[in-house]
C-alpha cells in the first residue's frame, strides 16, 4: 500500500490538499478504513481532497446542510417529528459550531493583501482539480490488467456459489416433488441461468475497463 500526500500552498495563505492511496493485489488484505472489522484486497486506487479556503469549505458547508433540512422538513411532513426535529437540532448545532471555525480562519486569511473573499475562481478551479483527480483514480483502476485480475478471481468464487446454490435448490425440489428428475432438471436449469447472468454481469462490468 503506498501512500503519496500533495500539499499546494498559496499565496494568499489557503492551501489544497490531495492525498493518495494505493492497493494492489501484492498488499494483501488490507482493512478498510470506514470498517477495520472488513477487509479488502485487490486494486484500488483512493484520493481525499482537503482545503482551508473559506471561499469553497462554505458554499459546500451550505450545500450539505440544506440536504440534512429538506430530509428533516421531510421527515415532518411524514410524522417522523422525533426523528425531524433530532435533523434539525443537530444540523444547526454543526452549521453554527463549522461557520465559527471558518469565520476564525478566514479573519486570519483577511490579514494577508492577496487573499481576496469575494473570488469566486477559487471553487471553480477547485471543481476542476476534483474532476481531474477522479478521471485519474479512473485512470488508473480501470485498466486492461485489473479487469484480467478481477476477472480471475471472481470467477472461482461465483463458480462456488453457483454450484452450492443449485444444489441445494435441486435437493429441495426433488424432496418437495417426489422426483429426482424434477430436481436434475432444476439443477441445470439454474446452471443455465447463472451462466446467463455472468455473461451479462462480465459484460457489463468490462465496459468500465479500459482494454
């Protein structure tokens, strides 16, 4: 796992943030980082964006928490007071408790002659870096040579699974029906079924591979 932290600073005092996370398959499971109890292995690529401009943190503050008051007015209007009103306090409780923090660090940016508070290319071009390093964690995961792994060991997997499944599928509409043909011929029917479906699945998940 190799980890790559980028750090541009301005001159007016903001700076962005991109840090890099890389898996491959030779790493191991690794832990998840939003649930240590799972594990993961293969190729992933992740990227965490991070900035101290005022400028863009807001917009995106306000953005958020007027998505959590339309879920609480929502949440009222089908009588789920308890669970709206539980919205709303803790929406404004975190909005007053984040515009405190950005009001102290952007008094603190206002002493410095070039941090100007009204740029509004600021967000724009934070908005290009986000859609530039997402086309470049695309970039690098969706190649020729993770599809190739992926395909390799999906398969075993959804071999396994399909076998057990229509085994004890068959077994059971054999016993329920009285007849061992019954159960034959349900077993290869869902045999046909789950090859359709891979067929269709691999087919699918390979257009977003680049090969």
């Amino acid at each position: 796992m190799k980890n790559k932290v980028e750090r541009k600073l301005k001159d007016d005092g903001t700076y962005v943030e991109i840090k890099t996370t890389t898996i491959t398959p030779e790493d191991g499971f690794i832990p998840n980082e939003n649930n240590p109890k799972n594990y993961m292995k293969g190729y992933k690529t992740n990227k965490t964006i991070e900035t101290s401009d005022p400028r863009i943190v807001k917009p995106f503050l306000y953005g958020m928490c007027t998505i959590f008051y339309i879920i609480g007015i929502i949440l009222i209007i089908f009588k789920f007071y308890l669970m709206g009103i539980y919205f709303f306090i803790i929406n404004t409780i975190t909005l007053i408790s984040m515009l405190k923090d950005i009001k102290k660090n952007e008094r603190e940016l206002l002493q410095n002659p070039t941090y100007n508070p009204n740029d509004k290319e600021v967000l724009k071009e934070f908005n290009q870096t986000i859609k530039n390093e997402m086309k470049e964690v695309s970039t690098t995961t969706f190649t020729k040579e993770n599809f190739k792994w992926f395909v390799k060991t999906s398969i075993p997997f959804y071999v396994i699974i399909t076998l057990i499944t229509s085994i004890i599928i068959s077994i059971v509409v054999g016993v329920i029906s009285s007849s061992i043909l019954y159960g034959i011929l349900t077993f290869f029917g869902l045999i046909i079924l789950f090859i359709i479906i891979a067929i269709i699945y691999f087919a699918l998940v390979s257009l977003l591979f680049k090969h």
